[in-house]
C-alpha cells in the first residue's frame, strides 16, 4: 500500500502507535495472552507477524521471551520496515502477504500474528491467504488477528464513517472464512481502551493522515479540512475528547 510511505513519517509518533504508553502495553499483554507466549516455553517458538509495519509488535515479543524466538516480520512497505529498531533479532521480509504467503512450507510456524492489516487485503484473496496460513501453521498453531469494529465511535466527521465501514468490513466474515479453511477454535474477545485526548492533537492525527481511511485517496485537501471544521464544530466545548478504542482480538486454532 502506498499510503504507508508517508504514514511512516508519522506513524510512531501517534496515538496508537506512540512508544512506552499504557495503551501500548495493554495491547503487547493481550497479544501475549492471545498468543499464549509462555517467556520459558522450552519449545521452539516461530512466529510470523504479517503486516508488521514498523516492527515495534515483534521487537516487543522478542525483548519479552528473552531472544529466544524465531519472528519473521514481512511488510510490502519498506519504509515502514525501515523502522525497527533491532534488526538482529527480526528477520524482516518486504513482500506482499499473499505471495509470501504462498511460498511457505508446511508446518513452518507455530503463532502468526495480523495486527491491523487484514482490511487491507483485497477480499478476495482472503480464502488463499487464510488457507495458506493453516498449511503453514504446525497442529496447535495460533493465528491472532487483532482488528477493529466496522461500526466505530471515534470523534470523525461523517463522511470518514462512511469510509472507514467501506473498508473495514465485519469481522465475522473473517471469522466465516477461518472456519471455511479448517480453523477450529475460533475465539473472539473485543476489548475496550478508554483513550483520553486533547481536541488539537486529535485533529492533528487526523491531519497527519495516519490512518488510510484519510489518505489523500479518500479526502482531498479540501475534503479532509471541511471534514476537521465539522469536528470543530461539533466539540467547540470539549477540550479533551474521551472515547474507547476497540479492539478485536480473534484467536484460531489449528488441529
Ligand atoms: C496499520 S499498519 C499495522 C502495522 C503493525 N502491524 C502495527 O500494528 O503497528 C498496516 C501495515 O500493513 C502493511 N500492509 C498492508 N497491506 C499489505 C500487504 N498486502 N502485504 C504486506 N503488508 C501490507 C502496511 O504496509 C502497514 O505497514
């Protein structure tokens, strides 16, 4: 995706994406927990995290099981890749999911992670793309898809509602196709974390055009600056806005 190559300028330094947060270690818990990542597991642990971005997620993982873990970390931007911070114990990749995908060995992996990627599959190459996980996954591998709602309370404007339903569809239609291909329990755990932000630096988030549901595909200039006046306006009172963000966390079992 395109968009990424700018985002990147921007992306470790927003909201969601910000180092050493408590939002950031509430969300590396639940990806620990989901992943069932034992820190003294006496077993091999390879991990493929697909749609890595900046790598942080892994770096992370690795930092928490002391080293030993194999993570290969693939991006088809290599900006964002650019990013990590400890390429020794990463083996980064800059390829497209899917054709990554398709050229792995069976029984490769025992956890694969999507962290916010997988609305930005095209639908249908989510069967191959599901399907080709589970060959690669060995019997009781995890597959943790963390994604968000379709429907959203963030403080948008209309129009990006709109947009971001567009592209993020439900996730029980990813739910359907894991099953399709032989996923088995399929577990499904949306959590909530209360996010407190002054009016101006969400405009300025929204403004950085982080996240694709504002790349300049989506909104112009003008469209996306009509748009912040209409989030003006509607919280021309409110100087922190408080709002949720919603995670999905889906875990699959191979069996
Ligand atoms: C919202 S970011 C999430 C990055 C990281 N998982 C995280 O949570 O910070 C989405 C990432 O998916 C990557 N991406 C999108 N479509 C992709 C594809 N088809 N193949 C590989 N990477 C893709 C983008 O380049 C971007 O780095």
């Amino acid at each position: 995706m395109n968009h990424y190559n700018k985002a990147a300028q921007v992306y470790n330094n927003t909201i969601f994406y910000m180092s050493d947060t408590d939002y950031e270690r509430w969300y590396l818990s639940n990806i620990l927990k989901y992943l069932k990542l034992p820190p003294k597991s006496k077993k091999p642990i390879n991990i493929l995290d697909l749609g890595c971005g900046t790598t942080r997620t892994a770096e992370l993982i690795a930092e928490y099981l002391d080293y030993r873990v194999s993570i290969t970390c693939v991006d088809s931007c290599k900006t964002m890749l650019d990013l990590n911070r400890k390429p020794n114990c990463l083996n980064l990749v800059c390829d497209d999911i899917l054709s990554f995908v398709m050229q792995l060995s069976k029984n490769s992996a025992n956890r694969v992670l999507m962290k916010e990627v997988i609305h930005h599959l095209d639908i249908t190459t989510i069967p191959s793309v599901y399907k080709a996980i589970y060959e690669a996954l060995e019997v009781n591998g995890l597959f943790l898809t963390c994604t968000r709602p379709h429907k959203i309370n963030y403080p948008f404007f209309r129009e990006a509602y709109r947009k971001w339903q567009q592209h993020q569809p439900p996730h029980n239609f990813y739910v359907s196709v894991m099953r399709d291909v032989g996923f088995t329990d399929i577990n499904i755990n949306q959590l909530s974390f209360p996010i407190e932000i002054s009016r101006d630096d969400w405009i300025n988030f929204i403004q950085q055009r982080c996240w694709s549901t504002f790349d300049s595909s989506e909104f112009s200039d003008d469209q996306l600056n009509k748009g912040i006046e209409e989030i003006k306006s509607e919280y021309k009172k409110v100087n922190t806005l408080k709002f949720n963000d919603e995670i999905i966390f889906i875990t699959a079992t191979k069996k």
